[in-house]
C-alpha cells in the first residue's frame, strides 16, 4: 500500500492528486513535502507515514529547499517525536545526522557504494564535499583505502562526521578537516591523491581545478556530480560530458570519460548527473 491508497478514505480524489507519491526515511525520521492545499491535513498524513512505517519515529515536513552554502532546509514538526537528529543504516556503516543542521540525503545510497568499491587498495582520496562523512566511510569501510581526507566547509556536519568515523571504527583512515576545499587543497594537499570526489552539485564545475590540483602528478579519477537542465530534445548526460570536457581541453588536461548515468531526477526536467573521469595527465600549473 503506498500513501495514496493510505489516505483514499481520509482525502478527496483532488486532494489525493496533489498528494507527493514519495518521500524520504532517514533513519527513523520521514521527510514529507506537504502541498500548501493540504497543509491542514498534515497531522493526519503524518500519521499514516507511521503507521505504514514502522520505524518510523518522526515525521518531519520540508517547508523550503535545499539551499545556501550548507545545503541546508527548513523543517517542520509533523508528528511522532520532536527530534531532528537520527542515526541512518546503509551497508553496514552508521551514519550520525541532524537533519535542521547538516545535508544529507538517502538517495545516494547506490553512488557511496558504487564509488566505494572502485577504490584500488592502498588510494589516497580525497572528498571535497564530505558531508557527515557517508561517502569517506563508506569507502573506508568497503575498500583498502590507505586515507580519505574528508572536509566540509560546515561546523556541524564536521562535528557529525568526527562521530560518525569513531562510531564506525575507521578514524585510521578517515581524516575529517572543515574548511573550503579550495582552500585545503591549495595549501595543504596538493598533488596526493589518487581520486577526488565532488559529491555538490552547485560547486562542482567551479571547483574542478582544484579537484585536478589534489591529484598526483600522473593524474587519477574524479567522481564529478553536476545538474542539468534538458528539454525533450536535449540528453542531460551528453550535455554535462560537453561542459566539463570543454573545461578540462581548456586546462590542457589529458583526460577520458569512464563512466556516465544520471543519479536522480530532482525537477521538471532538473536532473543529477555523475561522471568518472581518467585524468591522465595535467598541465605544469597545476602541479
């Protein structure tokens, strides 16, 4: 039984209709988008999020989207506990979060695996936009990385990342640092890893140079994560591979694309692309 059929006997076919089919479970907190039509009948579709859930302890509403610098969202209390922190399951890791203070989304679970078991014993990585750490530890738990610098410009998802790593047992591998990427690469970890993750889509692109700065002389993978806008005509994934490659040709880096999908859709038309790129060799200037 999905929402829908959940609430057929408390909503009108019209109301039902605006009604999202889908929502996110992050731990034991669901995050529901409430259509304004329907704001006064949240209590109640809180209440049936719990009872088709049973894990579920709170219900919280998303009341603005993701944005700033932090990625952050407004939320709501809906029902259930008034709680906003949780601790989230995902292929044997434990990933500590508040959800009012940190980014985080279970919708990526499929890319920290995907990427995790890519890594080649003994790599040094490098996340740019590690977040509360979901992608450093997952690597460390599911690999033989030798480090992961992990760093995020936000205090309080470093705090939950400096939790998270003794929480899983992986604090001789995961080194979690707050501040700017750009900042950190520039003076403290150039040309030491073998592949750099860029898991924000907003700075991505801008912040590729540094991403190629941070690998090694002989070059090494970059997970790069960007969104696009595509109309009918147009194909999201050719026109991400378009930009970045033009950038990279720009930078007079020898480079290959590896690998392409789209990870989700998060609009009309808005979508998440990732790609794995081969850098083979880089320029002088950003040795």
């Amino acid at each position: 039984m999905n929402l829908r059929e959940k609430l057929a006997d408390i909503l009108t076919p019209s109301e039902l209709r605006t009604l999202y089919k889908s929502f996110d479970i992050v731990g034991d907190i669901a995050i529901l988008k409430i259509p304004k039509t329907l704001e006064n009948k949240s209590k109640l579709i809180a209440e049936a999020v719990m009872q088709m859930n049973k894990n579920v302890r709170t219900v919280l509403g998303q009341a603005s989207p993701v944005s700033g610098e932090m990625r952050l969202r407004k939320l709501e209390w809906l029902g259930g506990e008034k709680k906003t922190e949780t601790i989230h399951k995902e292929y044997g890791c434990l990933f500590k979060v508040d959800l009012a203070k940190c980014y985080f989304s279970p919708r990526l679970s499929y890319e920290h695996i995907r990427i995790a078991k890519q890594v080649k014993p003994d790599e040094v990585v490098i996340n740019m936009f590690a977040g509360v750490g979901c992608f450093s530890i997952m690597i460390a738990k599911h690999s033989k990385a030798k480090k992961v610098y992990s760093i995020d410009i936000n205090p309080a998802a470093v705090y939950y990342m400096k939790a998270n790593v003794e929480l899983n047992k992986v604090e001789n591998i995961v080194e979690p640092i707050e501040g700017d990427a750009k900042k950190i690469i520039e003076s403290k970890l150039r040309n030491v890893a073998d592949r750099v993750l860029m898991p924000l889509p907003e700075k991505a692109y801008e912040y590729l140079d540094y991403a190629l700065m941070a690998l090694k002389p002989k070059g090494g993978v970059i997970h790069y994560y960007d969104f696009e806008h595509a109309r009918k005509s147009e194909k999201p994934i050719e026109k991400v591979i378009e930009k970045v490659s033009m950038k990279l040709s720009s930078l007079n880096v020898d480079f290959k694309m590896l690998f392409a999908r789209i990870v989700r859709t998060v609009g009309p038309r808005w979508y998440q692309v990732v790609l794995d790129i081969l850098i083979t060799g880089k320029p002088k200037s950003l040795i």
